[in-house]
C-alpha cells in the first residue's frame, strides 16, 4: 500500500491534477467541478498518508487526530504536491447552468437545495459509483483497502469543515429518502455505515439527457383520457398529488395479462399519463426491495410513475417498503383481493382493468393474420374462447407462426397457444397422462352416447359462444360434468379418454393440500386452483368429490357455519368455472344437490352387463400376453364383477405366469385363482356353480 501511495504521489508531483478513468463523460463545467473537488481531495489525503510512510491505522488515527490535524494542515501547506492540489480546490466553482437538464447532477443540488458539503458527498459518491478506479483510492485514504466504500466518516475527513456534514446523518435526509443514496442500515446510520449510489443513478445524475432507458419500457400518455372511467380518473389526479411515504395504486387484472406492458394494461396507463401528464415506466427488471429503490429514484429524476408488476398478495418485498416518496407506484396484481395491503405504502383504492371478452379476442386474431397466413376460422374461434389472451399475447403468437408466411393449421395454432398458458396450480394438483385409448372405455349403449353427447358439447362450445350468442348469456361458461357410479365401473378412465381425445392437459386435485384446517385457506387454495384451470385450458378432474362437495347441513357452531360457506363459495365457482371439469363419485347421495343444477352432464357408470364385461376381459389383457387359452365367455357369464376388479386380475394373473414360466402366456387355471383371491379382498363367496370345472382347483389352492 505504501508503495501505491507513493507512485499516487509522484504522479501528482509530476503535474496530473487529475486522476480519472479514461473515457467518463461529465456534461458540464459545473458538475466537472465537483467531480475534481472529490478526486483531488482524495488525492490529497493520500499524499498525507504517504507522507506518513504507512497506511494510517484506523485507531491510532483516531486517538491522534486533533494532535495530528495541525501538522497534517501544516503538511498541505508546505508540501509541493498538497499546496499544488489545495490550489486547485481552492478556485471558485464555475456558476451551475441556469436551466438544469432533470435528472442531471445540477438539478438535483438546485430541487433539494443542498449545501456545498452535500453536493460535493454526492459528487463522492458518484464517483465511486462510476469509476472502477475510486474503490482501492477510497480503501487506501480509509486505512484499510477491505473498506473501499466511501463513509460519511470519509466525506467528513475530506472536507474541510467536518461539522457542515451533520446533517447527512439521517436516514430521513432526502438524498437517502428519495434513494439516490443507499445505505446499508434500516434504522439509522453512522459515521462508519458504507453508504453507495446505484449505478443507474450515477449515470442518469451525470447525462440524463443523453442516456437510453434501458431498465423501463417508457409508456406515455397518447390515448384518449376521456375514455377513462370517473372513478379511475379521480384515482390517477389523487395519485398525482404529493404524497408524504411511499404509496401505490393497485391495479387488478387477469393473469393472462402478462406484463406491464401488455395492450389492456399499457391502454389504461397511457390514459393515466395523459391525466396526469406524466410518463410511466414500467420497470423491466426483477422486484428485489435495492432494484425497486433504483427503480423509484430514476422515475423521479425522471419526473415519471413507475409500475411494477407483482405475481401474488404475499409475495416477499425484502422487509419494510423501499425509502422513497413523492411519485405514486401502479401495483399490477393477478389476484381477486379487496385490499391490497404492502408494508410501509399508502394504499389508493384499487382500479380493475377490463380483460377483452371473446368477441375482442376473436377480432384481435383476425386481424393478426393475413390471408395467406389465416387458420381456419374454427381454429381462431376455439382459440379465441379457450385461452383468454390480452392483444400483446394474441400478436406475439401470431408473429411466431407467421415467420415463414406460409398457411397457419388449427393444431400448430393450438400448440402455440397451450404452450404460452401452462397450468401452473403447484402442488394443488398434479398432472396425470391420459393411459387409455377410446376403445378401452367399454360403456352399455345409453352411456356410450352420452360419453359422445359431453364429447361434442366441450367440441362445439366455443363455436356456439360465439356464433350463437350463449359466451355472452353464460359468461362463457365452461363445461362441468359428474361421472357417478360404483368402483371400478371406468369413472376415472373416462376422464382419461375425454382428455386424450380433446386434446386437453389433465390435472387430478389433490385434496390434502387443497383442504386446509384453517378458516378461509381452503377457498384461497381453491380460487388458485381454479384460476390456474381457466387461463391454461385445461381439464380439472376431482376424484372423491363427495369429500369437497359435500352436503350442507345446519349450522350448529361456528365450524357448521364455515364448512357451508366453503361449500357455498365451491357453488358460485363452479357456475363461473370457464374451464373444463369432471367430478367423479361412488357416493352421489352424499353430494349437495344445489351441484347438479349447475353441472352441465351427469352420467351414472353402472356395472357392466355380460356382454360389456367379456369387452373388458378382452381389452384388458395386453396384446403382448397370450390369451388364447381363456375362456372369455365362461368368465363374463359367470362372474359379475366391474372393470375396475377385472383389470385386477388381470394384473394378479400375470404377475403369478411370470413367476412360474418366462413365456408370457395366461392360463385360465391362473386366472380362475386370481378371480379366488379377488373375491376373498371383497369378502365375497365363491361357489362351486360360479367355478364350473375349475372348482376342484381352487378348492386345493385355499
């Protein structure tokens, strides 16, 4: 270090009055001034701790400090580098521009009225901030090259009358409050808490005129402000106002409304900004609690709003609410609340924005193909119904597909549109494969058709919603049906087949992490659930739901009272449901009734007859299993079992072939003691009639 001080001093003495890194713009005399009041004072004091012949130790420094200050004042006097750099400090500062560019360091010294000791810490530590070669200079003047951050124990050190610097020592002073500072401290600071300026602010104080916006998409305000409603209005005057304390305005929307800088979003903040008549970023970056302090700082340098964007109400924002005040924030929020509640923010009422209903969507797509390009209209249709996309997402998509100008199919369309929508419902559900084929479904002829009625309806729905009229009676309801029946009788295999054949993702509920034991948790979980259904199309199977649409009953006590209200809350969604949905039970008995008024279909599974079980033994053995051996006649007549039972046996069967042979062959010996041991996990008898030949073989396998 000794070393470094001494080549610093020899090049002062040599005649470089200044030391800066090649290439740095200052874009005015008056700002250049400052910028060499703090290198040239850092200079200085480096030729005292040269003259020392050793970096300073902090405490010895400390405790010699008044018996040291005449001589290090005697030393800037006699010694030739010192005098030469104190001769330079001493000129008078050139006048500050008569009409400041904003954001520029002039015309913050001038808004916030700050003395020459203030002006010449921030000129410090812009130059920290801006010149890779300040940080060693800064640890070296510290005594301690670790401790490269300027302190105001640093700023108070250099300058030459240490107390005009007390009023730095506030949190609440406004070049900490409005984030031009950073400190690391939460409460208070001291004479040794590093303080920082974030390098976007350094760059925007040294030409704010002459930098891009890199980190904000810049929205201004060219819509039509009289197309706002009142109340959004009075909103947007109220957040123009000066407010003490950070304060925001939250915006509601659906999550398919992506980013701030989507149409439907990007619509309402232009008018906004033309009540206002000031511009709005939105911030491009992540949401840490030092960004958004960043974030706030350039908006107003910059005489603009910002608008951030936040995925859930309790979303972490790194402890208390950033240090700034004086510019409203818009929230964009993707969640139903009332109140929206940050720590430490002001809170403006809420303003909704309008997500475009179907026939805005459906024109949006037109008009995003030419006819070239353009899917069939059927595809833009169904498009346009099962994924509710604002404009921004509809032209992004639309200008991935038509990159090659040649014709758009309905399935490429699709695909397109299901991969920007993935469900994403955490672990409240869990994604199944669909495993059978439509040939498996093995159904008695008065379900089969209805199986085939619930297959057109989820086909043409989007067709008659909006051709026909019905998108805007019904809300765009989606389709919810109940399979009812015994186990085993293909409930669940049925929503299987309607997945695979609709082309639709699926996803099971998982009820131990939706239920929740505490009051109100279950409907959040659900409302997650459902909204994660409704924006990625997707078809929502409940198994069991006798467990979640259950009975009401009569309120005794206050666990009655929330039990109905989340049964309540289940009936108002599930009208409102814009997805597809499929409950399954064995216990229709048990399930409210006001469910089935508002379930499109429902479907009872009995038990096959003989001829519907001889399908299922056939289609249940897999093609590459020997079969020819079996008696499928014998074992549809004789034993009245469901699918479900069946395909166990099956399995049971070949797992005992397995064992005794490496040919993959059933042999009806084999399955007749599957059908044994079957009916022993039912507690069911077996008689001798129902086992015909086989009967003397299973009596010896008891």
């Amino acid at each position: 270090m000794a070393t470094a001080v001494s080549n610093i001093g020899r090049a002062a003495r040599a005649g470089e009055a200044v030391w800066f890194t090649p290439g740095l713009d200052v874009p005015d005399a008056w700002t250049a001034h400052w910028v060499r009041q703090a290198v040239l004072r850092l200079r200085r004091e480096l030729c005292w701790a040269w003259r020392q012949s050793q970096t300073p130790d902090p405490l010895t420094d400390a405790l010699d400090r008044s018996r040291l200050h005449e001589q290090r004042l005697e030393f800037f006097e006699r010694d030739e580098t010192a005098r030469h750099l104190t001769e330079i400090l001493w000129q008078d500062a050139p006048p500050a521009p008569p009409s400041a560019v904003r954001g520029t360091l002039p015309w913050l010294a001038g808004e916030l009225s700050l003395a020459p000791a203030e002006v010449f810490a921030t000129a410090l530590m812009l130059v920290h901030s801006w010149d890779a070669a300040a940080a060693e200079v800064i640890g070296a003047a510290q005594g301690d090259g670790r401790r490269s951050i300027p302190t105001l124990g640093l700023v108070q050190r250099l300058w030459d009358e240490p107390g005009a610097l007390a009023s730095l020592n506030s949190l609440s002073h406004p070049l900490f409050r409005l984030g031009i500072f950073r400190a690391d401290a939460h409460d208070a600071i001291d004479w040794r808490t590093p303080i920082t300026m974030p390098a976007l602010t350094a760059r925007r104080l040294l030409a704010a005129a002459d930098r891009r916006r890199d980190a904000f998409t810049v929205i201004g305000g060219t819509a039509d402000a009289a197309e706002l409603p009142v109340a959004a209005k009075l909103v947007a005057l109220r957040a123009r106002e000066a407010i003490d304390g950070p304060h925001g305005v939250p915006l509601r929307a659906s999550s398919s409304l992506t980013h701030p800088t989507g149409a439907g979003v990007r619509s309402l903040l232009e008018s906004f900004s033309a009540v206002t008549g000031r511009p709005i970023y939105a911030w491009n970056a992540s949401r840490s609690g030092a960004e958004l302090q960043t974030a706030a700082a350039l908006c107003w340098l910059d005489g603009a709003d910002l608008c951030l964007q936040l995925q859930a109400p309790k979303e972490p924002h790194d402890g208390a609410a950033p240090p700034f005040s004086g510019i409203p924030i818009y929230v964009l929020g993707f969640w139903e609340q009332e109140k929206v509640e940050i720590p430490g923010w002001r809170i403006l009422p809420a303003i909704d924005i309008p997500t475009p209903d179907l026939e805005s969507r459906l024109n949006c797509w037109r008009q995003c193909f030419s006819k070239d390009t353009a899917p069939p209209d059927d595809a833009l249709e169904d498009c346009a119904f099962r994924f509710r996309f604002d404009a921004a997402g509809i032209q992004e998509i639309a200008r991935t597909l038509t990159r090659d100008r040649k014709p758009v199919t309905g399935e490429e369309l699709v695909a397109a549109c299901r991969q920007r929508t993935e469900a994403a419902p955490g672990n409240l559900a869990a994604r199944v494969k669909p495993r059978f084929k439509s040939g498996e479904l093995i159904l008695p002829p008065a379900q089969e058709r209805q199986f085939e009625e619930i297959v057109t309806a989820m086909r043409t729905l989007s067709r008659v919603h909006a051709r026909w009229g019905t998108g805007r009676v019904w809300d765009e309801a989606g389709i919810s049906a109940l399979f009812a029946g015994a186990p085993g009788t293909g409930k669940t295999m049925a929503a299987e087949v309607l997945a695979a054949r609709l082309g639709l993702p699926m996803f099971r509920v998982d009820l131990s992490q939706v239920v929740n034991k505490y009051i109100g948790e279950t409907e959040k979980n659900l409302r997650r659930l459902f909204d994660s259904m409704e924006e990625s199309d997707s078809l929502l199977f409940f198994d069991e739901a006798e467990s979640l649409f259950g009975q009401r009953i009569q309120a005794r006590n206050a666990n009655d009272r929330f039990a109905n209200m989340e049964i309540s809350y289940l009936l108002q969604r599930m009208e409102r449901f814009r997805g597809v949905a499929i409950l399954a039970t064995n216990r229709r008995k048990d399930l409210d009734e006001a469910f089935l008024r508002r379930l499109r279909f429902v479907m009872e599974f009995p038990l096959p007859d003989a001829p519907e079980r001889k399908r299922i033994w056939q289609t249940g053995i897999p093609p590459e299993v020997d079969a020819s051996g079996l008696d499928f006649d014998f074992l549809a007549r004789q034993y009245a079992l469901s699918g479900g039972h069946i395909r166990s046996i099956v399995l049971h069967a070949c797992l005992q072939s397995a064992g005794r042979s490496s040919e993959r062959k059933l042999s009806m010996e084999t399955v007749m003691l599957s059908v044994k041991r079957e009916y022993q996990k039912l507690d069911r008898t077996l008689t001798r009639e129902q086992c015909g030949r086989w009967s003397d073989v299973l009596e010896e396998a008891r």
